[in-house]
C-alpha cells in the first residue's frame, strides 16, 4: 500500500478467501481503471507524472490497471511480472506510473492473470495540517474532530 493508507485487514483477508475463481492467477484491488485514454503533454502541469508520450507507449488507451495505493496478487504472478519487465525494459530506463505499468501493461503480458476489484476497506491517512485546510474549507475546525 501506500504510506497515506490504513487497511482493516480482517475485510482484505475476508475478501481474498471469499474469491470466486481465479485463486492463483489475479490482481485485486480496490479500484480498478479501466479504458482511460493515454495522457499525452509535451509540458509538466497538473497531469505531468501520468503523461506518456507516443514513443513510450503507442496505443491510446491504457490496458485496465488498478490504482497504486493498493493491489493484492499472489507470488507466483508477482515473479511473473518481474520477469516480463525485466525482457521488456532489462536496458531501458522507465517513465510511466507504476500502477498501469504493473497491473496494466506487464499483466497484459499474462493473458492466464485476471484483474478485478475487490471489496477492500481502506482510509486515507492525512496529517494534521491537510486535516485542518480540508476541515476549514469545509467551515469546520480541528478541535470539532477530537469530539
């Protein structure tokens, strides 16, 4: 997961036991982008770390790939994407995000692995700082949290 993320694990593990096929060859995760079109800028703005350009990736739209802050797979597809990678980029460096790269792009090499989503709880962790400017935005103040 990510750093920002705190899992109730009791529903990760309920939901992986709770699978319905696909018990060795999946990607799960809570949620799942599918058919997002390819973002493409020349220059850094508020898209820059997602924008691909045409030389790095030439379709248009993107292979169906879980968002970062979580996925689940097993070992066995985790070795298989490390071997994919490494045949694919062994001598080159690699700029695309991490989430579409893994359970996007490299999954796509493994026809036999499923992606879904799975019904996984999760909350994002702020600090006090980005708690206070979300909760004064909104007309409330810090001290209303502890109540």
């Amino acid at each position: 997961t990510d750093d920002n993320v705190v899992l109730d694990m009791d529903t990760v593990i309920a939901a992986l036991q709770a699978r319905a096929g696909h018990k060795d060859n999946f990607i799960t995760c809570p949620t799942l982008n599918w058919g997002m079109k390819v973002l493409r800028s020349a220059t850094p703005h508020m898209t820059g770390n997602w924008s691909v350009s045409k030389e790095e990736f030439d379709r248009d739209v993107m292979p169906d790939f879980c968002i970062g802050f979580l996925y689940v797979t097993t070992p066995k597809v985790g070795a298989a994407l490390v071997q994919i990678a490494l045949s694919l980029f062994n001598q080159t460096e690699v700029v695309q995000i991490e989430d579409s790269l893994i359970t996007g792009v490299l999954r796509e090499r493994l026809p036999h692995v499923k992606i879904d989503m799975a019904k996984i709880l999760y909350t994002l962790s702020l600090d006090e700082h980005i708690q206070a400017n979300i909760l004064q935005f909104h007309g409330h103040e810090q001290e209303e949290l502890t109540k």
